[in-house]
C-alpha cells in the first residue's frame, strides 16, 4: 500500500514538474512546441494544450517593432557632411522557415525584445552610409532640378531594398524604412535661404512687370478709346458747322439757346451806346454798384 502510495506521488510530481501545458496563443504571438528540446510543432494563435511530459510552449512575440536610428557625420556622393535620422519598422516573421530560422540560430533575438533591437540598429550604418553616399547634398535634399532630382521617396526606397534583405538574415520582416530628418550644415541652409529669397524677388519683379504691362495696354485702350470719341466729336462738330453756315436762322437759335439761362430773374441789363466810357457796373444780386475807376468820361446819371 505504501509503495502504491509512493509511486503515485511520483507519478503525482512528474506530472507537476513537466512540461505539459494548457495555454493560449495570442494574435501577435507565434508559439514553438519542443519535445525534449527539440522543435516538434509550430503553434498559431488560438488555445493549445498537450499532456506529454516532454513538451514545452515557448511563445515568440511577432508584433511590430520601431527604432529610431541617427548619425549627424555621413557624407554625401559630392563630399558634403549631412546628419540623417532614420525610423525602422520590423517584425519577427511569421512563416515556419524563418521562426526556425531564428528559434535554432538566434535564439536570444527570437526571445528578447531588446537583444532584437540591437540585431536590427546594428545592420543600419552601413546600409545608411552605402545610400547616402550614392546621392549628392541636392538630391538628398529634394532641391536638384532636372534629370538629377530625386527626393525622399527615392530615398526610401533605395534604403528599403538594401536594409529588407540585411533583417531576412536573421527572420525578421521590414515593415517600413523611412528618412525623419536630413540635417545639412547651417552654412548651406543659410545658402538655400538666400537662393529662395533671390527667387523671389525675381518673382516679384516678374509680377510688377507683368502688372506695369497690363496697366500700359489698359491706359493705350483708354487712350483709343478717347481720341475715338474726340474724331466722332470732331466730325459732329463739323456737320453742325455746316449747318450754321447754310442757315442764318439755326445759328441764331443756337445762340438764343447758349444764352438761355444765362441772367437770372433778378439780374438786370443795360444797354450802353456806343462810344460811352463805363465807369460803373451794378452787381446782379444785391443791386451794389461799383466803381471801376475814372475813365475820363463823363459819369453817367443813376
């Protein structure tokens, strides 16, 4: 009985201390079944259990990682000095090939976040370096005209197809490779400073010209337009001339007309023969008279 007894107890402590298991796999997990240390299953996420003794779940994080990387000495294809900042985005891959890649040759990167990160900001130098190399201060900039511009994007994308292969080394997957910040020296921000307010004020100049000619071409229609009106004017002028000429009657109408309203209803005329001086001349409004100096004539009577 108590032999029974006893080999239940082992038996009981055997169970404890092995490595059965009743566990979940989350989504942003991949699990690695061992059998005696060796990898005997690749488990995806979900609920998994198995009562050998010998079997272990170790649980390898898949999710996606992010480093900033940064080196404010690289040179650039014309030999100027420029500081880069790159962001990396990775992830341990999913597919059995590679997480066996990692369980059996990286075994520290395939557990440790932090052991991952070090693997990955370790292989960007030299890719960073190679790239920036490859491309002049403008080009990395965006400032190159022509066939020479590249850009940012381009960039990137010589950085993606050289650094994606570099992680696949060691199964991880690049999610995204990306340039944050090109920092060239001061002296040649303050040289694309100067050459933008050049451009500008050569714009400006551009536009006032341009203004100034429109303003011109407006002040010569108008110029047209007003010796048009003065021809037709004239011709007007001409037809009426004719008129008074061939007509004593409308000339004399004409002129009635150009005096109508010419005295008002208190103004008074005098009617001086000829040959008297005038040394008076009475005011229409008041009936004032003013004295225009002597003229040596003789003063006429009020």
């Amino acid at each position: 009985m108590k032999q029974m007894a006893r080999t239940l107890l082992l038996l009981l402590t055997l169970f404890t201390l092995s490595g059965c298991y009743f566990t979940d796999v989350e989504s942003s997990q991949i699990g690695i079944e061992t059998n005696r240390g060796e990898v005997s299953d690749i488990k995806q996420a979900g609920g998994h259990q198995n009562l050998n003794p010998f079997s272990e779940l170790s649980k390898i994080d898949v999710s996606a990682k992010t480093l900033e990387w940064s080196d404010p000495d690289l040179v650039t294809a014309d030999k100027q000095p420029i500081g880069v900042t790159i962001a990396v985005t990775y992830a341990r891959k999913r597919d059995r090939d590679s997480i066996l890649l990692m369980w059996n040759q990286y075994r520290g990167e395939a557990i440790s976040d932090d052991l991952l990160m070090q693997q990955v900001n370790n292989r960007i130098p030299s890719v960073a370096k190679t790239v920036t190399a490859r491309y002049t201060l403008d080009e990395l900039l965006g400032t190159a005209q022509g066939e020479e511009a590249s850009g940012r994007s381009v960039i990137q994308q010589d950085l993606s197809e050289r650094f994606g292969p570099e992680l696949e080394e060691f199964g991880v997957q690049l999610l995204d490779i990306r340039v944050s910040n090109f920092a060239p020296e001061q002296s040649y921000l303050d040289l694309l400073r100067e050459k933008a307010n050049v451009g500008l004020e050569r714009e400006i100049a551009t536009q006032r010209t341009l203004q100034l000619q429109e303003q011109l071409k407006q002040e010569e229609a108008q110029t047209e337009i007003e010796l048009e009106r003065a021809r037709r004017q004239n011709e007007v002028n001409q037809e009426l001339s004719r008129v008074y000429d061939t007509s004593d009657r409308y000339f004399e109408l004409e002129r009635l007309r150009l005096l109508q309203g010419v005295v008002g209803d208190n103004d008074k005329i005098y009617f001086v023969p000829p040959g008297t001086d005038l040394t008076l001349i009475l005011g229409g409004q008041n009936g004032q008279i003013i004295d225009t100096g002597d003229t040596g004539g003789t003063e006429p009577t009020p």
